[in-house]
C-alpha cells in the first residue's frame, strides 16, 4: 500500500502594507495615464510624431502671423487677429482629435484592461470622466498655445507694448473663454464616437465623415440662384443689390447648421463680436437669433457627452 505524502511549501505570501491612496488618487493617475497616451509618452518614436507634429501645425499659423506682424504692424487690418485663429486650426484640432481621441478608451475595452480598472475603488464614471479630462487638457494646450504666442508676438511688435495691452487686453479673457469651447466640442465628440466601437479606425473614420461629410451637406442644401442688378442713386453713385433663391427656400438657414465643424467657431465668433466670412452659408447663420447657435452647439457638445457617460455608466465587470 502506498502512503500518501504531502509537502508544505513557503512561497513568502504577505498582506500589503503599503499606501492606500484612495478614489482620489486612482483617478488622478488614470488622468496622467490618459494624458501620457496623448502624447506618446512611454511609447515609440512613431506614437510621439503625431501628437507633437500637431503641437506644431498649430502653431505654425501664429509664427506666420507674427512674422507678418513684424513686417506691417500688429494692427493692420490684413493681420489675422485672436478673433481668426480658431478658424484657422479648427479643421487640424478635428482631425487629430478623430484619430487620438479613440486611443484613449478602446484599446482598454478590447484587452479587458478596463475590468481591472474598475476593481473598486474606481468607478466605470470615474474611468470615463479622467479620460475624457486628460484629452481636454491636451486639447487645451494645443488651442490656447497658439494665442498665447500671438499675443506675446504682438506685445514684442506694437510700437508701444503698454498701450496695445492696453487697447486690446479684452481679448485675453475671449480667446480664453472661445478656446475652452472649441476643446470641449474636440474632446466630447470623438470620445462618444468610440464608446461604440472597439476598432480605432472605424471611430476615426465615422468622426472624420461626419466633420467633412457635414461641409458639403450643407452646402449643397444652401445653394442658391442669385440675381444682381445695380441702380444709380440720387447722388449718382451705382449700388448693386442683390436677391438669392435659397434651394430649401425659408428652410436653409436651418440647414446652414448642419455643417458641424463650424458650431464652435460660430460662437467663437460670437464672443469676439466678429462677422463670419462672405460666404453664404455663413450669410445664413448670421441670420439666426444668437440663442439658435448656442442651444446648436450645446446639443452637439452635451448631447455626445450624456450618450459617453450613459454607455460606461451600464458598463459592469
């Protein structure tokens, strides 16, 4: 008959001892985390090159801006200004946000990680939320770097810095308060776009459709037949007028709406006090009460936001 043995090993086992930081701390290190992934940090070459080649895209039209400034002046009317330089960038700021925001929540969501993140003490909102506040930190940095530099390069070229702060100090509080929005509608839709999808390009691919799909949409549903004529007045000068046919006749100027990438400069243009461009589709939109464009925009930031939220709210491990 065998005799059964058995072995008791010391595999040095041992309870934790060391700090429990908490809530707090584990969403701050999701935020770092979140923030480091934007940036490439920790990661290859490649990974770095998009992120800081977009620091410096951005930055390029502000150079371009000040360079002219030294040559003409800081006021000349042929400066771009704080009040253009969001219109300037906006089309970069929604590309990169297309292709950087996904990284942020899909590939947890795929590898499983996120179940491990949401061992408590956090929570599937604290997750959601840290992600969603390290991508608007960058965001930030990329639409506020550009003005800052405008500004200081407009200080250095007017012919008497103290009087053109002075003159213009208005501005540091708009481009401020319009940056802020334009980060918030980058960040908040893109993050939506890829709660639904565990594929990186697919939420690249519908993000980037709905920004450069919604241009000619729009256009193609402002479109109108324009007639001018031109009459002399009393005191001899010509005056030419003229009337345009909207396609969707009284309807186009909802339609002008759909072009969604210009919501927040709208209302950057709002804040600076400025006109849009000559073209008609912003002819359209001026044409709107000022409530029209916010509740647009807030439905565009608020509504994604809620659906973001809602979707990692369910989410259970």
């Amino acid at each position: 008959m065998t005799e059964a043995r058995g072995e008791i090993f010391d595999i040095g086992y041992q309870h934790y001892d060391g700090p429990r930081n908490g809530r707090l701390h584990a969403v701050w290190s999701l935020w770092m985390n979140g923030f480091r992934t934007t940036l490439g940090l920790g990661r290859g070459t490649l990974a770095k090159l998009l992120p800081f080649g977009m620091l410096i895209a951005t930055v390029a039209p502000a150079v371009g801006v000040v360079l002219l400034a030294t040559i003409f002046g800081p006021e000349e009317d042929i400066i771009p200004s704080h009040e253009d330089y969001y219109g300037l960038i906006s089309i970069l700021l929604l590309l990169f946000s297309a292709i950087v925001a996904p990284e942020l929540i899909i590939p947890d969501r795929r590898s499983g990680v996120i179940n491990l993140y949401l061992v408590r003490p956090i929570t599937a909102i604290d997750y959601v939320a840290a992600r969603w506040a390290s991508f608007l930190g960058l965001s930030l940095i990329l639409v506020y770097s550009g003005q800052v530099l405008l500004l200081i390069g407009f200080l250095l070229t007017a012919g008497d810095p103290v009087d053109y702060l002075r003159d213009n100090w208005l501005d540091i509080p708009k481009f401020l308060a319009a940056g802020a929005l334009v980060a918030l509608f980058v960040t908040t839709i893109p993050l939506a776009v890829s709660s639904f999808t565990t594929r990186r390009t697919y939420a690249a691919a519908v993000v980037i459709a709905v920004f450069v799909i919604s241009v000619p949409v729009a256009g193609m549903l402002t479109s109108s037949d324009c007639e001018f004529s031109e009459r002399t007045t009393s005191e001899g000068a010509n005056v030419q007028t003229s009337r345009c046919e909207y396609v969707t006749g009284d309807a186009a100027k909802w339609f002008a709406l759909l072009d969604v990438g210009r919501a927040p400069i709208i209302l950057s243009n709002m804040i600076f006090d400025a006109e849009g461009t000559g073209d008609p589709v912003w002819r359209l939109i001026d044409a709107h009460h000022p409530s029209i464009p916010i509740l647009w925009y807030a439905l565009l930031v608020l509504g994604p936001g809620a659906l973001l939220f809602l979707r990692y709210r369910r989410m259970t491990i």
